[in-house]
C-alpha cells in the first residue's frame, strides 16, 4: 500500500475551516459572504441533512424525517471502520458560482473517539438543483504511526421498507448484461463497481439509485474522469440501502490527508430520470455534453449484420433495394468485411480489388439513396495480426506485465492512451471517411466502455490510470477526424451489453440499446440515456429483431428511439454452427407489411426529436408502463404491458379538451379533459397514442 502525503489532484470545495486550516478549492467555489456559524444542518427545501455529535447523519425530505441516525461517512482501515467522530465546529458559507449558480456550503468537523484521525465534511448545494448535495470528505491522520487504510465509504443510508417494496437502478457495468433496472428482490445485493468487472466489462455512469413507490435516493461521483469507485444496493433487514465506496487500501502517513472524490447524494420523487438528469444538467455545467448529432443521425437502420460474419457482397446489395423501398436510410457493413480485427485490411476473398471495391460498395449503397456506415471495433489486436506481431508496444498490460482479453473476439485490448495507438485508428478512421467514403461508423465491443489501468513500461504513463481518463480522450480524437472530414458523420458507440459510460459521450453521435436482451432493456435502456443526453440525443433501439418476438419496433418508436432492423430478403442464410431463432431474419410478406408500417409512423412523426417527459411516470411502480413526449403541440403516449383492460391516466395535459388517437390501429378513442385524463383501454403488448389540442389550444 503506498503512502498518501498529497491531494493526487483531487480537489476540495472548502475555502476554509474553522480553525483556520485551509483547503485548496475548486477555482469555481467563491465564498459570497464571509463564513459564519451555523448549527448541525444542511441542505435545502427538498432534501434536508442533520448531523448528531458523532457525525452520525439523518435525513429528511420537504421537512419530513426520512432515515434515522446512521454512520454515513466512514474510513475503512484494516481493523474495521471509523464511524464515530466527535463533532467540534461547523461553519457556513454562500456561494456564487459562473457555472452552477448560487449555492450554499456547510463545513463540519470532527475527531475520531476511538483513533487519531480527523474528519472534515464538505455539503454544498446549488439553487438550480434542489434535492442534490455534493458530498466531498477529508480525514487527516494526526497520529504518530502510519494508519492502513481499506477504503471509505460516503452517502450510506438506508431507507426503511414501504408497501410496493424498492427498485435499483445502476449505472455500472455487469458481465452478465443484467437489466439497469430492477426490483429489488429478498437476497438483492449488487457492489455496481465501476472498475471493471471482468477483462472486457466495466465502467459506466456514476450513478446508482434506490427508490420506493414515494421517495428516492441516489449516489454518485461527479469527477471529469471516470473514478473506480462501486455504489452497492442491497435489501436489508429493515428495508434496504446505498452508499458510494471507494475500495482503494493505502498507507495514511503521520500528518497525511486522505481526500475523497467529488460524489453527491440526491432525494427525488419518482425512478431513475430525475437524478440522471440532475447528473447530466451539472456535469454539463462542468463541460462534459454530447454533441449536437447530424440530421441523419436520426434515420431509420437497416444493417447487415443477419447476413453474419461469413456474408458475400451480393446477398448485401441484393438486400439493398428492398431495405430502401421500405423505408430505411443507413445501410451498415458489419463484422466480417476485414481480414482481422486489429490490423482492419479489406477481405480480398470478398472484395477482391480491396480499397477499389470498398468504394465501388459504398457507391452501390448510394446509388439506392442510403447512406453508408462501416462496423470497427477499435483496440482489439487478434492472435496472428499483424499489429500484433510488429507493435506488441501498443498493448494494455497489468501490473503482473498480463494481457487484457477482448472475450468476444479472443482478442488483445490495445491502449487508448498511448500515442501511436491512437494515430494508427485516427488513420483508419481516414480511410474509411475520406477515402472509402462511408458516411458513418458503428464501433462495437463490450471492450470500448472502459479499460484496466495499464502498466505497459513503453507507454511512459504519469500513472497507470491514465489509459482508464484517456479512453475518453482516444473516442474524441476519432469523433474529430470524422468530422473534420465529413462533419455530417454519424460516430456510433455500442459498447455491447455494457451500461452507458458517461464520460464518452461527448464523441458519440448516436448510442444504441446495445444488444439488448428484451424490450424492456430497450425501453428502460431509452429512458436513461435520454436523461443523460436530454434533448441532443440520438438513441436506437438497435436492431428490431433482438426485441420480443423479434417484431417489437412499438418499443423504440414509443419511447422515441431511432429503428433499426437486420432482415434479410428474400431468404435467410444457413448457418449450422448458430442457429438461426425460429423465423429467422428473412423478410416474409408478413414482417414486411409490419416494417413498412411502422417506419412510416415513425417517419411521420419522429418522436426522437420530441421533448421526452421523463418525470410523469414511474417505470417500476405505474402501470401500465408508459412513456410520454411531447412534439409539435401534441403529445404521445405508449402504454406496455403483456395485456391491459382498464383506465390509462394520459398524465402532463396542458389546461383544456385533448382529442386521442390510437396511431397503430388508425382508430379514434375519444376526447379526454386535462383535468381528468382518464381513458379505458384494452390492449396487448402496446398501445400507441396521439393526443391532440381540440380547437387549436396550445
């Protein structure tokens, strides 16, 4: 465990402590009015914190109590935890900042009873996120002998249980590719660490969150870089609870401070949408957005990916003139256009005049009026690549000098961080753009999310973090090249089955449900990538045929995701080594009447660039499950459940008489007054909505 004797770069919103101890602050903190006394508590209308003499916190939400007394920031040392500090000052300041607002900052103190560690505790809030509290603790060792530390732990509350019992939602990534959303069952326990769970998973959005029917609480970091910290969940005796931890064990040197990253601690009513958006709206503060994507960012997908790795050209332009008869704009070439994945040479047996015949293909895809898009998975090098045989340099190694395995593909991950990985893909990314012509790029793999900090000795790294904040970096040195190319490039991330990492969306144009499992990943994917995205978003529900029964486009159309599909026509392909599902991919008559349905209504209306209004309903609690955007006056609504026969509440209707379509089935089904939104129904799998003003109100 190596000693800590300085902050690491980590920084402290405190100007100062009572005592006259000062703190190095955030350059955005500005102390409005001098400091001044205040009593044990903090926080604002919506989420209230008290402190006890032991430091011990209860909370309270719109001045009701919440949680009882409960030791919520703690340093984990080898003998067990620190829970308990005497409480001896706490001071208050307002604050005024350039980016986030006004605000106010609490500052405790205390010493541990049972050690010589001191504690000091940072609470700010800012007027344009109620509910939010940024969370920020040192503990400085005031003893004579070195301290072992295993870690701490911030924000740990449990809430007691309610009728309808808890829901989690979490923003780390599971090899398993579990479902974001869950109730929390008997035996829930999940660690949500955002290091990496295996060789090839990890990472995420930093946040967790646990929820009743009334009342939610969530956690999370708020770093410009992704931090390995875990943020468990667990069903309790009493109830169940949350926290956020860091597991990192150092030696705490005599007269050393340990300082904890930036996290904070949320109240809000209703699922996961409210904080993720509180979390997006402050880190956009911090200049971490994604883009405004492309115009065409938002046409339908048709990819080839049914045809398999082992496709011929001819059966993907066969496909062509049929996928743009439907409808479908985006025409992808998927995995198994190259010899390898690591040194990214044209398959000769398919494209027998390589770079020629790349962009004979992409002028064929063209000549059907789609765009053209290559599938790249970028840091993966194959056994028997070249680029893994001339530049092993640029491998990702562990502290033991081991590979990383990209599982998929048994693959080796190459170091986003290390300068001549990233000019060899920002050359690729050249080729494809600028010389073969492909107007996007779908870059695909589990591996893409996160990576394992790297040890590799050529690299020269400042620290073997550095390839874990410089995968950031590496997805907009590609987003760039494409754009400065093309700037109406579309730049896809489908980290597969991996949740959302945050700090790569500034160089994401468009994120997919990423092989989802059901439609409900595709739904309950949507509405957590809206709330990190909010209204520049370009998120599909990939490929129709990965949801129920194969057909469900009602879940990406209703939530406003672009579609997406892999048929193919007129027949499918036979694979004994995978097994086509039964039906296929192949286009019959029937599928092809349902495709060309629905992308006309989705053409027709382009719900994803409607306003999506994800506080009305409660994915876990409502139902039936619905979803709600508001676009062009009107507002939309799709309700799911397996089937329904009862009232649907159309929730969110401005004042006055609202005219409701069922936009499937073409039928109407009556007027509905704001004041009372209530509609009989009766429905499988889904029924989509339109409600209209009658008399042209707004």
């Amino acid at each position: 465990m190596p000693p800590i004797g300085r902050r690491d770069a980590l920084k402290f919103f405190a100007a100062s402590v009572a005592g006259g101890m000062a703190w190095s602050a955030a350059p955005w903190v500005r102390a409005a009015t001098a400091p001044r006394q205040g009593d044990s508590k903090a926080g604002d209308a919506m989420l209230g914190i008290e402190l006890d003499q032991r430091m011990h916190s209860r909370l309270s939400v719109q001045g009701k109590l919440l949680t009882g007394w409960q030791a919520s920031e703690t340093l984990l040392v080898d003998s067990g935890e620190l829970s308990d500090f005497n409480l001896s000052g706490q001071q208050v300041h307002d604050l005024q900042d350039p980016r986030h607002g006004r605000g106010r900052q609490w500052l405790f103190r205390g010493r541990a009873a049972a050690a010589e560690v001191e504690k000091e505790l940072a609470l700010s809030s800012f007027d344009a996120l109620p509910g939010l509290l940024l969370v920020q603790v040192r503990y400085r060792n005031l003893g004579k002998r070195p301290l072992a530390v295993t870690g701490w732990r911030s924000s740990a509350h449990e809430l007691d249980h309610a009728a309808g019992g808890f829901w989690s939602f979490s923003g780390a990534t599971h090899t398993d590719r579990r479902d974001w959303a869950q109730p929390v069952g008997d035996d829930f326990d999940q660690r949500n660490t955002l290091a990496m769970d295996s060789s090839d998973y990890g990472g995420g959005t930093p946040v967790a969150n646990l929820w009743r029917r009334d009342i939610g609480l969530a956690v999370g970091h708020v770093e410009p870089v992704p931090r390995p910290l875990d943020m468990p969940v667990r069903r309790t005796a009493k109830g169940a609870s949350i926290a956020i931890e860091s597991p990192a064990a150092l030696t705490l040197a005599p007269g050393a401070e340990l300082v904890t990253e930036r996290t904070f601690l949320a109240a809000h009513h209703g699922d996961f949408y409210a904080p993720l958006e509180q979390y997006r709206l402050f880190m956009q503060a911090e200049g971490i957005e994604g883009p405004r994507p492309p115009e065409s960012a938002f046409a339908p997908i048709w990819c080839a990916w049914g045809y398999e790795r082992n496709f011929n050209v001819e059966q993907i332009l066969g496909t062509l003139p049929k996928a743009s008869e439907l409808g479908f704009e985006w025409a992808v070439l998927d995995d198994g256009w190259q010899t390898n994945e690591g040194d990214w040479q044209i398959d000769r047996k398919k494209f027998p005049r390589g770079n020629q015949d790349m962009r004979a293909f992409v002028a064929r895809v063209r000549e059907q009026g789609m765009r053209p898009r290559l599938w790249l998975a970028p840091l993966a090098a194959d056994p028997g690549s070249d680029v893994l045989h001339d530049h092993t340099d640029m491998l990702l190694l562990d502290k033991d000098g081991a590979f990383q395995t990209v599982t998929w593909w048994n693959a080796l991950t190459q170091c986003p961080a290390y300068q001549p990985t990233i000019d060899f893909y920002v050359s690729l990314v050249r080729k494809i753009i600028g010389d073969w012509g492909f107007e996007g790029i779908k870059l695909d793999g589990q591996h893409l999310n996160a990576v394992a900090p790297c040890y590799n000795p050529a690299h020269n790294h400042a620290s073997p973090q550095d390839s874990v904040e410089g995968l950031a970096k590496f997805w907009q040195a590609i987003y760039d090249t494409a754009h400065a190319i093309n700037p109406d490039a579309v730049i896809e991330l489908c980290p597969c089955g991996t949740a959302f990492a945050f700090h790569n969306l500034p160089a994401t144009d468009q994120y997919p449900s990423s092989d989802p499992l059901s439609s409900w990943q595709v739904r309950s994917k949507g509405k957590s990538v809206k709330a990190l995205m909010g209204a520049r978003s370009s998120y599909a529900g990939d490929h129709v045929e990965l949801s129920d029964n194969r057909d469900d486009f009602a879940s990406s159309v209703g939530i406003g995701a672009v579609i997406s599909t892999k048929f193919t026509w007129p027949r499918d392909i036979d694979n004994p080594m995978e097994p086509l599902p039964p039906g296929g991919f192949v286009l019959t008559p029937e599928r092809e009447v349902l495709w060309r349905k629905w992308v006309d209504l989705y053409k027709t209306h382009m719900l994803p660039k409607g306003e999506y209004l994800g506080t009305l309903y409660d994915i876990g609690f409502d139902k039936p499950e619905a979803h709600v955007i508001r676009k062009d006056g009107a507002q939309y609504y799709t309700f799911y459940a397996p089937e329904w026969d009862g009232r649907i509440e159309l929730r969110g209707l401005a004042a006055g008489r609202w005219k409701v379509r069922d936009l499937f089935n073409d039928v109407d089904l009556g007027i509905v007054d704001a004041a009372s939104p209530l509609l009989s129904a009766r429905f499988q799998r889904f029924l989509f909505v339109q409600a209209s003003p009658v008399g042209g109100q707004a």
